[in-house]
C-alpha cells in the first residue's frame, strides 16, 4: 500500500478514463486498482532511493506537495509503461523532469521543507531570515 499518496490521488495526474484503460487488461473500462497501488509504491521506493541520501526514509506523513507530486507524476509513467509501444513524450518530459528534482534533492542542491514547512537559507541583509517554497515543475 502507498505510505506518502492514496490510490485515488492518481486521478490528480491522470483521468479516470485513462487510468482504466492503462489498468484494464480485458476491456480497458474499469480501474485495476491493484496495479495503480504497485505503481504508487514503485514510485515511492524510487523517490526514496533518491531522498535517503539526504533525509531519513520513509518520510513523514503527510508529505509535502513536491514529494507526492513526484511520486504520481513517476507512478503515472509506470501505468503508461504497462502497455506497449512509446509513452507519450510529454509524459516521458515529466518524468525525465522529476527525475532530475530528485537528483537535486539527493545532492542537496533543493531542500525539503522541514516540519515548519518552510526552508531556512539563512540570513538576510538586516539579519531576518530568508524563506522559500519549493516548487515542482
């Protein structure tokens, strides 16, 4: 079972409609949700691989939005990747893309934000401290 996302959250990336075609493998109408699951863990294990360099694993929950995003965006390429012939570029553009996140996570060029959702760079010319979001493609 998925730890950072929901089963249904795949819906955030994919519609419905594609999810049942790429999970069906009679008709193409009807969610397998058994093969979305192993896509969302699959997914998760790659983003671990990549975030234990830096940061213990398994996260916590609830994880912020880069994290969950980059898991649906992965599990989204395994469920096309399910069916034969090329996945659509875009879609191998996103997942090239996330891939590369996280490997500006796992060398620490990005941070996390920790548990005060927020990322601390330091100080500032009048001493306050600087915050920034992380944003995700």
């Amino acid at each position: 079972m998925p730890t950072y996302t929901a089963t249904a959250d795949i819906y955030n990336v994919v519609s419905s409609k594609i999810v049942a075609e790429l999970t069906d493998d009679t008709a193409g109408i009807t969610v397998n949700t058994t093969y979305v699951d192993s896509a969302l863990d699959r997914a998760e294990s790659v983003v671990d691989s990549y975030v234990a360099k830096v940061y213990s694993v398994p996260l916590s929950t609830p994880v912020e939005d880069s994290i969950a995003h980059a898991v649906l965006t992965l599990a989204k390429c395994y469920l096309y990747k399910r069916r034969p012939g090329a996945i659509p570029d875009e879609i191998q553009a996103d997942c090239d893309k996330i891939i590369e996140w996280l490997e500006m996570v796992a060398s620490g060029e990005v941070e996390l934000s920790t548990e005060d959702d927020a990322l601390t760079t330091g100080a500032d010319e009048d001493n306050e401290t600087e915050v920034f979001s992380v944003q995700v493609f």
